[in-house]
C-alpha cells in the first residue's frame, strides 16, 4: 500500500491540529519534505524549552502511541509510524 505523502501529512495535521505547518497545494516531494521536517522538530522536542526537554526515543514513544491510538485507518497509521521511523533512524544515525 502506497499513501501519498500529502494524505500523511493530512493525517498527521488531524492528529496535532495545534501545529502551524505550511498550507496550500505542495506537490509530492514538498509534502514529504515538509512531513519529515516536522516528525524531526517533533522527536527533536525543538517546541519545547531546553530545561524540560524529552529524550527523542520519549517523544517516539509518545508519537506512535498517539498515531496507534488515532481513529486513522490501519494502513494510514502503519504508513505514518513507518515516517517516525524513517525519521528516527536517520536522527540515531547523526548521532553516531
């Protein structure tokens, strides 16, 4: 199953409708872009003060168990918690 990534970030907005993200038509690239960007803002805890910041693996935690926890669709939430991750690993890789 291949879910654009204009529907993910459309999922993601529904899930976090508190977060300013970029509005209008973007085309495929654009949407992942600015979805990947916004996961690793989010893992990074980059909204929050630096005195009470989370652990990126907390705030992972957190995310998936928002998304699985959602009224999304099965293949929508397995397709975002797959973005997480795609985005967490390259954060755990920059860290080596």
């Amino acid at each position: 199953m291949n879910i654009p990534f204009s529907a993910l970030l459309d999922a993601y907005r529904r899930l976090w409708p508190n977060r300013s993200l970029a509005a209008g038509p973007l085309d495929e690239q654009e949407s992942q872009t600015l979805l990947y960007e916004t996961i690793r803002q989010e893992l990074r805890d980059e909204w929050t003060h630096p005195r009470v910041r989370q652990s990126s693996e907390v705030k992972f935690y957190y995310a998936v168990k928002r998304v699985a926890a959602s009224d999304l669709p099965d293949g929508m939430k397995v397709a975002l918690i797959q973005a997480y991750l795609t985005v967490m690993e390259q954060l755990q890789a920059n860290h080596t």
